[in-house]
C-alpha cells in the first residue's frame, strides 16, 4: 500500500477529507446554532459521502489513500455524531 501525496487532491478523498473538517461545525451548531445551519450541516456531510464513493468509481479515482480516509471519516462522523446526540438526550 503506498500513499501518494497527489492522492490528497482527488476528487473522492477531498470529499472525505471535507466530511472530517465539518464534524466540528457540526458539533458546534447542534449545540449553539439555529437548527437549520445543523441539518444543512448533517445533509452536506451525507452528500459528501455518497458523492465520495460515486466519483470514486465513476472517475476511476480510487486511490489507498481513499481505502483508508473514507472508512476512517465515516468512522469519526458516526461516532462522533451518535456521542454528541447521546450527550444532548440527558
């Protein structure tokens, strides 16, 4: 497995990489904003990861580095997302 440092501007691990940097925008507006900006949020982050994996086969872009980023950005947006609804419920 060898990751290349051109695989960081893919299309696909752009968008997983894009899934990540707004994890914390949506922790913060879920907990401080109105409650539109955090569905925006939580539907560009479900966009993002079905547009990863369509481009990622359409273009022919599937790299190790996607292998590796796209589980590992669902991991953290689920995780993250589930921990942060849980602490809100008490």
């Amino acid at each position: 497995m060898k990751i290349k440092p051109k695989d960081f501007l893919l299309l696909p691990n752009l968008l997983s990489l894009s899934r990540i940097i707004l994890m914390p925008f949506f922790i913060y507006f879920f907990y401080t904003g109105p409650f539109v900006i955090t569905l925006i949020l939580i539907i560009l982050i479900i966009l993002s990861d079905i547009l990863d994996g369509y481009t990622s086969r359409k273009l022919h872009q599937v790299s190790d580095l996607g292998k590796i980023l796209d589980p590992v950005a669902d991991k953290i947006c689920l995780g993250v997302g589930m921990f942060i609804i849980l602490l809100k419920a008490d």
